[in-house]
C-alpha cells in the first residue's frame, strides 16, 4: 500500500438480511494514521460495516479494501494487518493479564518467548504491569477493555477497528479506554471507530462519518458538521421559571429561529447569527426587565444536534419518497 492510499476503501457495498438492507450503498474512506469515527444509532449498518471490512461478512456487492488488499478477495492479507475490538471483550477472565497475552501471541504464531517479550511490551504500553499476574476476570472494566486494546495489537496492526469500545462502561472506565485510543493514534495507527456517543466520537475522531439505514448520509470533521446546522446558540436559564414567556419573547427578539423553552432546566435557547451582539442586546434587555438570569451565554452545536438533524432529514427523505 502507498503512504498515499486510503487505509480503508468502501465503494457501494450493500448487505442484506432477509429482508432487511444492513448496507445500502455503504461508502467509506479513510486516510491512513488518521481515526474516522462512524456515528449512528442501533441498527444503522455500523457494525455490519466493520464486519465486512474486517473479513467477517462477505457483502452482496460492492468493493472493500483494507491496508491495500481486497478484503473479499485476499482476506488473509488484509487480517494480517488489522486489529479488531469488538463489543464484547474477547479475553479470558480466568487467565491472568499476562497470560491473555501470551495466549494471544501464540495464537499469532509467535514463539514462546517472542509472545512473553510482546505481552511484556504491551503490558507497560497500557498500564498493566502491576496487574499483570491477577485474573482478568478481577479488572475493572476500563482494565479489561485496555487489556482487550493490547491483545487486538500482538502483530502491531496497520488499521485497527473499534466497535463500540466503551459501551456499558462508566465515566472513569470510557477516559482510560479514550487516553488508551488517544496513544495509539498518535503512534500513526489507522483507526475505525464506531459509536453511539456523539462525546466519544468527538473526542477521538478526526473525521466523522454519519450512518444511516445503511449509508453514511454525512461526512465531515466534528467542526464542519456542527456548521452544517448553522448558527450559534444562545443559551438563558433564570432563576424563576414564571420569568420562562417573557425571556423567550426578548430571545425571540434577537434570535434568528424559534425560542425554544425547557421549563425542568428553567431555559429558553434559541439560533442567533451575530452572537456577540445578540449576547450583549439581551443582557440589557433582561437587566432592563429585571430578569434573575442564572447563566447566559453562547455556544456551538453539539454534536447531539447534528446528529438529529440529520438523521432527522434523511428520514423526513424517505417520507417524501
């Protein structure tokens, strides 16, 4: 593979189960050393994408190459040179951390003691060593998802797919598994993620592709595609929520769209496209009205938005259709 080709191509696949279409003209590219999140709901194709990528499903139609090789066609080559993380965690919990390892080196063709030096290294790289010789059953669960990112790099893989990595994990677990994802990609290791969390994915990704009913119908860098909604938001919360009508009314004034009101957060929040002075006109305005205004302020579209607008789009699409 040239440095300057993708490390991962999906031209028109298509997938079917039955009668329903996993892949519908699923297409793909991501640049080598770079991490591409693809970002949809369940059922959106996500994980039959990677399947198929990684060797595990043979699509209906369409191309897939992964590192250079045709993954229908050459798909040993192409599994010697990636990584897969599943959903599930792939160690055994009876076999210590380091035993995992060495299993997994084995597995690989490594000799024994080429496995040991291996799980040693990837040991220290994750933060292990200590617990190297307890049960892996005993990790916590960030410790296992980290000893399950080690074992998926035992032959040092050109591309690594992740699978939604972190679901059902805790707060402090999804940072370790983050840093974990962080180092790899530093380390110019070529990274497929998919995830249901619009933070992670804005975390991690450089590059973000949205998938729905089996096509990516959204490409973009978190950035450009919270701009594809547009506008800023403004953001009031006051004090006393009786004050809720006659904010959205001054908001109304300077907005660009409809004031929205969620009277549990006590907030009215609304599109403006001159944020500052939008900010600033209201400010007076609520002082002028002696308004208590808890917080106010301006903020960027998060990715949660983006997310439901446009998936929001493509269903009002297929309504049309």
């Amino acid at each position: 593979m040239n440095r300057s080709d993708p490390a991962v191509l999906a031209e028109d696949l298509h997938k079917t189960y039955g009668d329903t279409a996993a892949l519908a003209g699923f297409d793909l590219e991501v640049p080598a050393g770079t991490v591409h999140g693809l970002l949809g709901p369940n059922g959106a194709g996500k994980t039959t994408a990677v399947r198929v990528l990684a060797t595990l499903t043979q699509p209906d139609s369409g191309t897939a190459r992964v590192a250079g090789f045709d993954a229908v066609r050459d798909p040993i080559r192409v599994r010697r040179r990636i990584g897969l993380v599943g959903q599930q965690a792939a160690v055994d919990e009876i076999l210590t951390g380091r035993q995992n390892l060495v299993l997994f080196g084995r597995l690989y063709h490594l000799g024994a003691a080429a496995a040991a030096r291996r799980a040693d290294e990837l040991l220290e790289r994750f933060g292990l060593t200590e617990a190297a010789g307890r049960a892996a059953g005993q990790y916590s669960g960030g410790m296992r998802r980290r000893l399950d990112l080690a074992a998926s790099l035992i032959l040092s893989p050109a591309v690594l797919f992740l699978d939604e990595p972190t679901t059902g994990l805790d707060p402090r677990a999804r940072t370790e598994v983050w840093e974990s994802v962080r180092q790899l990609a530093a380390a110019g290791t070529t990274i497929l993620l998919t995830t249901q969390y619009l933070d992670e994915a804005d975390q991690l990704a450089g590059r973000i592709s949205v998938v729905d009913h089996g096509r990516v119908i959204a490409e973009g860098s978190p950035d450009e595609l919270k701009r594809r909604i547009g506008t800023d938001r403004l953001d009031v919360v006051v004090r006393h929520a009786a004050d809720l009508p006659a904010v959205a009314r001054l908001v109304g004034g300077v907005a660009s769209g409809a004031a929205e009101s969620d009277r549990d957060r006590r907030r009215v929040s609304a599109p403006v496209r001159d944020g500052m002075a939008a900010l600033t006109t209201l400010v007076r305005a609520l002082d002028d009205e002696g308004i208590e205004a808890v917080d106010v302020g301006l903020r960027r579209p998060s990715l949660d938005e983006v997310f439901l607008r446009l998936t929001g789009e493509n269903k009002d699409k297929e309504v049309a259709a």
